[in-house]
C-alpha cells in the first residue's frame, strides 16, 4: 500500500491523479489533497478518498473552508499555508507526493518532498526550472526517487536504457532527446494576425486538456521551452543533447535517438492519466482507464521544425538554458506574470513574449547559489515584469 499526499488536488492533474488512486484502492491511500480557490471540488474529493488532511493554500479561506468541511461532512483535519503544504509533503506517514501545483506556488512543497526523500511525481515543471541544481542536488541528497509525470519527460525515461546513470549520455549510446510538441492551436495560423489572437483562441488546445496556465504556455510554445531546460535538468542532458520536433498529432510524446541509429519512441492517447499511473505504479504498470491507440485510426502522422518567429518564447527559453539558472529562473517569473496579465485583457497574446524578453534584458546577470536567492530573483523578476507591462501596455 502506498500512501500519497496529492499537492493541486483540484486541478487537471490532480483530478486525473485521483481518477487512477480511485481505480486501485487496494494500492494506494491518500494521505493529504490540497487546493486553492477551488474549495467545493476540494471537499467533494475529501467525500471520495477520506484523506486525513485536507490543505487549503490560501489563509484567508481558512474559515471558509472549514465551514464547508462540516457541510459536506469531512473528518479530515483542515490545515492552511505555507507551512501546512509543506508538513504534508515530507510527513513520516506518506511514500509519495505527486507535485502538482501550478507555477512558483509549487516549489517549496515539491522541495519539502524532494529533501526527506520521498518519491516525487514531478508535474510542476516550473519548481524545476526555478531551481535546477539545487533541486537535483537535494534529490541526489535524500535518495528521493524524481519520476517525471510531464508527458514527455515521462515518455523520455520509458525511452532510456535501463539503468541510465544522469547525465551519461554519450555512455548509453544516447546521440539525441528528440523532446515532440504539437505546436499549439496557431501551428498554421497566419503571422500577421497574431495580434488579433484572443484569450478563447488561445485557451483551447488541439489535442490536451490542461489547466489554463499551461493551455496559455502551450499556445506560444513556453510551454516547450520550460519542458527542453526540465528536461536538461531531469537526465542531466545539456541544450545540444535535445532537440525540439513538432509533431502536431500527440500520439508520440517523445523519442530518444541512440547511435546506431535506433529510434526509440513511446506513443499513446495524449492523457495524462498514462503518465501519473506509470509514476505512480513504477517499475510496475496498472490500469490508467485510458484508451488504447488504434492505429487504424491514425491518418497522419507529421514532424516539423519548430519556427522561432512563430515561437519567440521557445527561443527566450533555450536561450536563458544556455545562460544558466538566474536566466531561467527570471523567465519562469515573467512568463507567470505576463501570462496572467493576458487571462486578464491587460496585454495582448504577443505581448507575453515581448514582456518576457524585456523582462530578461531590464536584469544584471547574478549567479544564484541558495534557495533565498533564487526566491529573491523570483520576486525581481515579477516587479521588473509589472514595470514593463506598467509602462509599455497600460495608458
Ligand atoms: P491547474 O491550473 O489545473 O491546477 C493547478 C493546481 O494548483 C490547482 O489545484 C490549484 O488550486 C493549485 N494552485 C493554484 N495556485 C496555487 C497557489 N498559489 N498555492 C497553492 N496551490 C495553488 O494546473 P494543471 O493541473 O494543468 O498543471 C499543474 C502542473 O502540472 C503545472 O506545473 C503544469 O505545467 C504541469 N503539467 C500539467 C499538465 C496537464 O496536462 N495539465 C501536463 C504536464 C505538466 P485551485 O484549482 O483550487 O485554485
Ligand atoms: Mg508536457
């Protein structure tokens, strides 16, 4: 039996996350689910998997949430904050946290997971990419086992050889991470009317249901750019090892290339309840309730190189990979910003790159060494992206 704390219970990949533990009660507990402004579908999960803790991020909905814990009838504890996140991702009693906060939010928890060794479903791509080395360095630390549930990631490692040591790349007869992407909803959409793009357009993905902020990343292919340094980060790759391919179809998640010419690729229905269930099962596999491929259902099957002038964000991200953890940490914090700012109307969709590379120009290179600084460079990077969003966007 393993017993799991599900951090972003109530988002896309948290619901998928309790969809595969409600299919296999005889394997896995939850321990702890949390939320944020989501707070009903919060108790409605705690009704369905009887966890011992339910955690509300946000304080000031402390009362709220209780008041409607006694509604629905919840016996869980209620816990909120920071710290509450935090206790119930390195608890004694749990195996497993499936790290899936959105965003910065999420770094301290996953960390908190990472340095008492747990197994970590890493979803939150972003506590990576803020963080790198240290992170990896804590993970080598504790003997926390890193199982990537970011389809790709995930797709990457069923790719490798068994017993991959990181960063041995060339050691494993590894010439290439062929890391695919669909390319978003404006893969054939016309240059000059990108301008015209409209948070709908954007919000709706060709092939993924996702949470908005990745939807959002997704269209200007961030997202692909965030997933090539986690990749670097998550096999110890370096930015001439991976090679982003759009393939706009989903079914192959990823492909590793070897020597001999050997191409090895794991393809599936793009839902994410295949990668959770291999995390949460590894080295076993279980029943994910996902429909198999029928290929004779496949009309097409393409690959393209990505286009940095349909995807400035791509390009920002390798770029800032290559700079180094300051860079990325500072790109991941203006991308948040800038992407909220067009959930919001306040910019238009490619404004969000512009904002993010003025972002990254308007800041003196650092090295960062700690946690605390790469926090401060977080918090930097958000007030001198408000700067630019304040000066070049508003009237
Ligand atoms: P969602 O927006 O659907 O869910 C985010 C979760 O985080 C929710 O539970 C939300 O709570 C919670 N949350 C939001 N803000 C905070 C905060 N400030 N503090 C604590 N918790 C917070 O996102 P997704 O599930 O789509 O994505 C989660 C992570 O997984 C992201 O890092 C994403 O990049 C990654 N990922 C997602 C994939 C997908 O298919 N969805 C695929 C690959 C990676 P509430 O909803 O209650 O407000
Ligand atoms: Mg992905």
């Amino acid at each position: 039996m393993q017993t799991v704390t599900v951090l972003g219970a109530t988002g896309s990949i948290g619901c998928n996350t309790l969809d595969v533990i409600n299919r296999h009660p005889e394997k896995y507990r939850t321990f702890a689910i949390t939320g944020n402004g989501q707070l009903e579908l919060l108790m409605q999960q705690a009704q369905k998997c009887s966890p011992r803790f339910v955690v509300v991020a946000d304080e000031a909905r402390y009362k709220e949430a209780c008041t409607l814990a006694t509604e629905y009838n919840i016996t869980a504890e209620i816990l909120c904050g920071a710290k509450a996140l935090e206790d119930v991702s390195c608890a004694a009693e749990i195996d497993t946290v499936m790290a899936a906060i959105v965003g910065a939010a999420g770094l301290l928890p996953t960390l908190a997971a990472v340095k008492a060794g747990k197994k970590v479903l890493l979803a939150n791509k972003e506590a990576l990419v803020m963080s790198g080395a240290l992170f990896i360095d804590a993970a080598t630390q504790s003997g926390a086992e890193i199982l990537p549930i970011d389809s790709e990631h995930n797709a990457i490692f069923q790719c490798l050889p068994q017993g991959y040591e990181y960063g041995e790349l060339e050691k494993a007869g590894i010439s290439k991470i062929l890391l695919t992407g669909s390319g978003g909803p404006f893969r054939e959409r016309e240059l000059s009317s990108f301008n015209a793009i409209t948070i709908d357009e954007a919000s709706s993905h060709p092939n993924w249901s996702m949470g908005r902020k990745i939807t959002i990343d997704s269209a200007t292919m961030m997202n692909k750019g965030l997933e090539f340094i986690e990749a670097c980060w998550l096999f110890g790759a370096s930015p001439d090892d991976i090679q982003v391919v759009v393939h706009p179809q989903s079914f192959i998640h990823s492909m590793v290339q070897y020597v001999d010419g050997s191409v090895i690729a794991q393809l599936g229905n793009p839902d994410m309840r295949t990668p959770i269930a291999y995390g949460l099962a590894y080295p076993s596999r279980i029943d994910a309730g996902v429909k198999p491929l029928d290929f004779s259902d496949m009309a097409n099957f393409s690959f393209e190189t990505p286009c940095f002038t349909r995807y400035p964000n791509l390009k920002l991200a390798i770029d800032a990979c290559r700079e180094g953890q300051a860079a990325t940490t500072r790109l991941n914090a203006a991308n948040e910003i800038a992407v909220a700012s067009f959930l919001e109307g306040k910019i238009g969709f490619t404004d969000i790159a512009v904002v993010n590379e003025e972002t990254l120009n308007k800041m003196e290179p650092v090295t960062v060494s700690s946690i605390q600084q790469i926090l401060e460079q977080d918090t930097a990077a958000r007030a001198a992206a408000d700067q630019v969003i304040r000066g070049k966007f508003t009237c």
